[in-house]
C-alpha cells in the first residue's frame, strides 16, 4: 500500500537505509531488491574478503536514495508509482554470456588474489606483492605510451 502523498522528508530518512524508502512508497520489488543488494554486497565483501570493493557500497546506496526520492515526486505528479524491479530477470537470462564471463573473470581474479601468492612464494624468492606491484607499474607505463603513440588526427590532410 502506497502513501497517497508521500512525506519526501520521511522518504529520505527512511532511504538511509537502501530499499527502505522504496518499501514506504510502495515499490516492493524495487525495495526488496535494493536491501538484497545492499546487505548482500556487505555479506559478500566480508566473507570473501574482497578489499578491492568496497567503493560498490556507497554507489549502491546513493543509488538508493536517489531513485527513492524520483519515485517519491512521481507518486506527487502522476498518483501513482511503477514497481519496475532494479533487475529485470528476464534480461538477464538473454544475456547470460556476459554475466557467465564476469563470474569467469571474477573466479579467476579470487584465485589470483588467494591462492597464486602461496603458491608464488614455494616456488619464487620474490615477494609477491612486490612481484605484483611491479607487473602494475609496468601495465600501466605501457598502456600510458600506447595512448601518447596512438593515432594522430588529421586535419586538412595534416597530422597534429
């Protein structure tokens, strides 16, 4: 059940909590979905561990918030709000591929932060982090001189 006239004051403190103003503003599957997310993401960065992800928590709760409050003025202007989900299953079952190559890239990438360090060290006399630090450096100076290097324009048949 939908407030007939939201408090956009109320909403906003309730969307402290991702997926919560959505619930008040009767959006339960967009709600649902942004508390899913949210609490999900925290359960996953600390059981994996995963220090490289944590800036996803404050994208996904600014989201949040701001996507309340749209829903809040659109019950305002039109009456009424539409519970469009955040995410629309059946997109993501046509589209599978890229969400099979990012669960690829992502189980590769728990490997190499996990598992390749204890393995690098029986075999190598090289710090890892070290090891890592340098082939970081080295990409990056790379891709760097690939940028300076790359295709000059042409205007008026001359290069700049």
């Amino acid at each position: 059940m939908q407030p007939s006239n939201p408090s956009k004051t109320l909403t906003f403190f309730l969307s402290f909590v991702p997926g919560v103003g959505h619930l008040y503003l009767g959006a339960k599957n967009r709600g649902l979905q942004f508390l899913i997310l949210f609490f999900g993401s925290i359960f996953l960065l600390d059981f994996l561990r995963l220090g490289l992800f944590p800036f996803w928590l404050p994208i996904v709760w600014f989201y949040s918030l701001f996507d309340a409050l749209q829903k809040a003025d659109e019950i305002v202007l039109s009456g009424v709000v539409v519970d469009e989900p955040l995410v629309k299953w059946d997109v993501l079952k046509k589209n599978n591929a890229w969400y099979g190559w990012g669960l690829i890239v992502f189980g590769a990438y728990l490997l190499l932060d996990r598992h390749l360090p204890r393995l690098w060290s029986m075999y190598f006399h090289i710090n890892w982090y070290d090891f890592r630090s340098f082939v970081t450096a080295v990409l990056l100076i790379a891709v760097g001189v690939l940028i300076l290097r790359g295709k000059k324009v042409k205007n008026n048949g001359e290069e700049q």
